[in-house]
C-alpha cells in the first residue's frame, strides 16, 4: 500500500528573517491636534441623535452617585475614615 498524496511530505520555504515591507501612506494626523475649543465642539454633530439621551441618563447617573458619595462621607458619623490608635483600644 502507498501512501496518498496528501500523507505525502510537501517541501517547505526557509523560516529565515524576511525584511517587512515599507508603509504605503504616511501615519494619519491625529484629528484633534492643535484644534481650538469650538472646533471641538462641532464634532459633537458627529454624534448620533438616538445616543444624546443615553449620554443624559448617564450624565445624571454619574452626578447622582458623587452626590451620594460625597454626602455619605460627610454625614455619616460612624465611617471610620482614620486608622485608630491600637493604645487607646486597650485602656
């Protein structure tokens, strides 16, 4: 019986280094670079109109939890906020 074609060993090209080949355009400038306020802000017309209010709701989520937080923090009398001293525990 004969082996079939596909069991077969097939020669194979030299693993060896090969050099890469050059870019063909240059590197794209970075879109914001050296742009003034108000240029910036006519890229927001980019933006979609279907995610404006996902961008609300989460604008009023995040303003939510750093209010929380913050009053949390300063209202809550019983959050420990400094390390206590072991030597005052034991007296």
């Amino acid at each position: 019986m004969y082996p079939t074609l596909m069991l077969r060993m097939q020669p194979t090209r030299s693993l060896g280094m090969q050099p890469t080949r050059p870019l063909f355009r240059p590197m794209p400038k970075e879109e914001h670079s050296a742009h003034t306020i108000s240029q910036r802000l006519r890229t927001l017309k980019k933006i979609p109109p279907e995610l404006m209010p996902l961008g609300v709701v989460l604008g009023v989520a995040i303003g939510f939890a750093i209010y929380s937080l913050g009053n949390k923090l300063v209202t809550d009398k019983t959050l420990r906020l400094h390390k206590t001293n072991r030597s005052e525990n034991f007296k």
